[in-house]
C-alpha cells in the first residue's frame, strides 16, 4: 500500500507535502503532483500538511477518486523509479486522466 495523490491537487500543486516527504517521492507533474508508489515508505508525513486534503492512504482514498491510485502508478511507466524527484525536477507532463480535465478553480 501507499499514499496517492488525488484529483483535488489538479490546478493548485501547493508544493507543502513536497517539503515533508523525508524520502523525496513526490514528483510535479504539469498539472498536479505524483507519489512514485514504489519509493514511497508510507510514512504519512505529507498527508497533513496538504492544504486541499487531496492525499490519501489508498485503502482510504474516497470512492469518487479510486482512479487516482491507477494514475499516480502509471504516470511513472516510462519513468520508472528515478530514486528521487529532486533528481527529476518538474515534468511538464501529467497522466492522461489529468491532463484531459478542465481547468480546476483556485
């Protein structure tokens, strides 16, 4: 199991769970962040700092965004597992899911 990021992040990538994770697994998409599920530890760290309650532990994430699990994994197919997002830097890419979404509001 581990902590996904879910459709309220779209559009607003606050950036705080970024500075809380201790393993650096949280990578910014275009449009949203991403958990890289295989280098999270599960720790939860970044869970309570995220201003608009849009990361969940995946056995908790609400039925309405239960996609989001498939997302946060296949956005690293191709990617892999870097080991890092400072590594990476920003993407200018996101899932397909979230790229084909219309503008969140602020």
């Amino acid at each position: 199991m581990t902590y996904v990021i879910a459709q309220p992040c779209v559009d607003v990538m606050d950036r705080s769970c970024i500075e809380e994770c201790p393993v650096d697994c949280i990578y910014e998409g275009g449009r949203m962040l991403y958990i890289q599920p295989d280098e999270c530890v599960d720790c939860g760290a970044c869970e309570p700092v995220c201003p608009v309650e849009a990361i969940y532990y995946e056995d908790d994430l609400p039925q309405q965004w239960s996609d989001y699990t498939r997302v946060n994994a296949e956005f690293f197919t191709g990617l892999g597992s870097p080991g890092g997002a400072a590594k990476t830097g920003p993407l200018a890419v996101d899932h397909p899911v979230v790229a084909a979404l219309p503008p969140q509001p602020a």
